[in-house]
C-alpha cells in the first residue's frame, strides 16, 4: 500500500495544528480559540483521527496499530532513557527499520544536564550549558534566536514548573485544564488542544518508550523529582512491537498491552 494514507492523515493533523495555534516566527504561539471552542474543535477532531486510523489499520495493519491513537499511558518516567531521532509519522503509525537504535540519551541532553545542574546543585541558569548554549546563539545572530531577558524569562517559567510539581506532584494536562482551563489552555503552544499535550513517545521494537518531542521539562523536572507516574502519548511504534501487542503476548509487562492505560 501507498503513503497516501498516511499524507492524507499528515495533512489532516498539520491543518488542524495550524487552525489551533496561531504560530509566531519568534517560536511565542498562542491559541487562537478561547477553551471553550477549543474544545469542541478537539472533539471533532480527534473523532476523525480515531476513525481514520481504524480504517488505516484495516487496510494496512502493518503500518498501522490497532491502538487507540490518541490514548496516554501512564509510566515511569525513569524508563524514558533514550532520545528518538524519529520518525516522522503521525499518531498510529506503525514503523519498520532501524530508526529506534538510532538513539542518544537523556542523561547526555544538554537541557537535562542544565536542570539537574540548576536544582541539585544550585547552579544558576547563566551558567549551566544550556544558557552558555542559548548565548553562543544570541551572539552568532541567528534569525531564530531570542534576546537573553525572554531566555531568561523563559527559564524561571521552568523553575516554576519544578517547584508546581514538586508541591502538588505531576498533574495531566487534562487534570490542569478541568481546574483551570484559561491558563492550560494558554500555556498550550503546539497542540490541537492541551489534552493531548503530553510528553511524547515512540515505542521501540522491544518496548522501549524513547522520548519524541513535547514536554521536554516536564519529563526531565519528573525524573530529577522521583515522580514514579506520568502520562504520555504515543506517536510511533516499531513493527517488531507492533506484533507483540498483536500477539498480546503474557510475557510482556508493558503499558501498553494494557487497554486500560487510556
């Protein structure tokens, strides 16, 4: 079978990013809807995201899962080690090759080594790798680069998170919107809407979850904080995996083999 499915759904998810999100070239996106709309856009939305990818799945198993594509799992996040380099698919797909070696890990992440630095060890922002980075940045007049005061800005909205997280524990973005949706919906910069802004995932041939994109600090504030569970969604997974969760195989202690980590 063709890619033309799986454009088609592409298309479908770019458009709907973009309905959702007005996006600035200086990276400051914002919402364009109040919560309310929002909502409803997501609803329709993720109706036509969970029916295209039964039928994809129907016609294609191979390259699509049988899962509910816009399902969290709830995990600890001390098993997200690796960074995934791709690939570039969209919810439910399911992806054959080497793509989930082809990893680095968190421990190394420049931003990872930051925050640690900057809450276990006092280290102030200016001087971690991170922000020695974001100034090489500045300095070489890179279009996409901020000025140092919104870096700045931007990194004790991270200090905040820490500390939220650590006085009330992790919350789920759907947690945090039916509390106070006007500011999750604010702080929603990349989604269709913030319930499925989330920590994103692949899954490798042998399960293991390798971190996408999506709430990088969150993911790396839980880990420095010890926080045993975090929700996530699921971008891809490998075939090899694919086949185990079609096996349904009792070996495998995974989140995902269990329909009720929805």
């Amino acid at each position: 079978m063709s890619d033309d499915g799986w454009c088609q759904l592409t298309l479908f998810v770019k458009v709907n990013r973009r309905v959702a999100i007005n996006r600035k070239t200086d990276g400051l996106n914002r919402p364009r809807f109040g919560p309310r709309i929002a909502t409803a856009h997501y609803r329709v939305f993720a109706t036509t995201v969970r029916r295209s990818c039964r039928l994809l799945h129907y016609r294609d198993p191979e390259r699509y899962t049988d899962a509910d594509p816009l399902k969290l799992l709830w995990v600890d996040p001390e098993k997200i080690k690796m960074i995934s380099e791709g690939p570039a698919r969209e919810y439910g797909s399911v992806v054959d090759g080497g793509w989930d070696k082809n990893t680095s890990t968190i421990a190394d992440d420049r931003c990872y080594q930051s925050m640690r630095q900057h809450f276990e060890e006092d280290v102030p922002w200016e001087e971690t790798p991170l922000f020695q980075w974001l100034e090489h940045r500045i300095e070489s007049g890179e279009p996409s680069a901020w000025t140092r005061k919104q870096y700045l800005d931007r990194l004790k909205s991270v200090d905040t998170l820490y500390e939220q997280i650590d006085r009330r524990g992790y919350l789920s973005q759907r947690e945090l919107f039916e509390t106070s949706p006007s500011k999750t919906h604010q702080s929603n910069n990349d989604c269709v809407h913030p319930y499925i802004n989330e920590v994103g995932v692949d899954i490798g041939r042998d399960g293991q979850l390798l971190w996408r994109s999506g709430g990088r600090h969150r993911l790396f504030s839980a880990k420095l904080l010890d926080i045993s569970k975090i929700p996530v969604k699921i971008w891809s997974r490998h075939r090899g995996w694919q086949n185990i969760r079609t096996q349904k195989s009792a070996k495998h202690d995974h989140p995902d083999l269990n329909e009720k980590s929805d």
